[in-house]
C-alpha cells in the first residue's frame, strides 16, 4: 500500500513539474507573439516567434533550414518543444543550486554568528570567572597569614 502511494505522490510531483515547464513555455510563446513579433510581416512571424522563444533552440532546429511561409513542420516542432523543455528544466536545476548556494551561505553566516555569540558568552564566562577570583582574592589574602600561624 505505501508503495502504491509514494508511486502516486513521485508522479504527481513529476506531473506538476512538467505543467510548470509547459506554463512557463506558453507564456513565453504569447509574450513573443503579442509583444515581440507583433509587427513583424505576417509570412516571418512563425521564424520571429521560435527565435524570440529560444534562440539557442531555433539554430539547433531551424538555423539550417527556416520554416518557408505557411509551411508545417511537426517533426520539428516536437523537437523544438523538447529543446525548449531542456532549456527549462537547466533554469530550474541553476536556480535550485543558486538557492541552495544562499542557504548554504546563510548557513555559513548564521554559523559564524553563533561561533561569535559562543565566543563572547565565553569570554563574559571569563571576565566573571576573573571577577569573582579578584573579589575572594583579597579575602583568602587576609587569611592567609591566620592560615600560617596554626
């Protein structure tokens, strides 16, 4: 029964993975076609659409070959579609290390403090270990002349 749920919650998280990545796609291809590619003469837009969403990814694809006007290429759109997908989940796997590294540094700071912390508490331990050795230092001083007479 466990297995069958944690089976469940890794294909799940696999699932909202990938919804993210295909969000993260089409938001990216809407804001090239309304803002970037909006002007551009109608037969190009597909060309200017794939560059704007990733040029990395239209050189690999298309650089050889662009798309000709009113062309369809699904082969190569899936390819395009898995390089964006790559491309995506490289972004996601740096920024996880990038925030990995600030906890790290966090980590490493908040260390420091809590060694800078100890050591000041250690030296109040000391100061007050050597204040209370001066306070009975006078007092076993007067003492000690009625010790060496018995």
């Amino acid at each position: 029964m466990v297995r069958w749920y944690l089976l469940l919650v890794v294909c799940l998280a696999g699932a909202s993975a990938k919804r993210r990545r295909t969000k993260e796609v089409n938001q990216r291809k809407k804001d090239c076609e309304r803002d970037v590619c909006a002007d551009v003469h109608p037969d190009q837009r597909p060309n200017c659409n794939l560059k704007c969403q990733s040029e990395a990814c239209y050189e690999e694809i298309y650089g050889k070959e662009e798309l000709e006007p009113g062309e369809i290429d699904s082969k190569r759109q899936r390819e395009f579609t898995q390089c964006q997908n790559r491309e995506s989940r490289e972004r996601l796997k740096q920024s996880k290390a990038k925030g990995r590294r600030r906890n790290d540094d966090a980590d490493e700071q908040e260390q420091a403090d809590d060694n800078a912390t100890a050591a000041e508490d250690d030296l109040s331990d000391e100061e007050e270990r050597r204040a209370r050795v001066a306070e009975a230092l006078p007092v076993a001083e007067a003492e000690l002349p009625q010790q060496l007479e018995l």
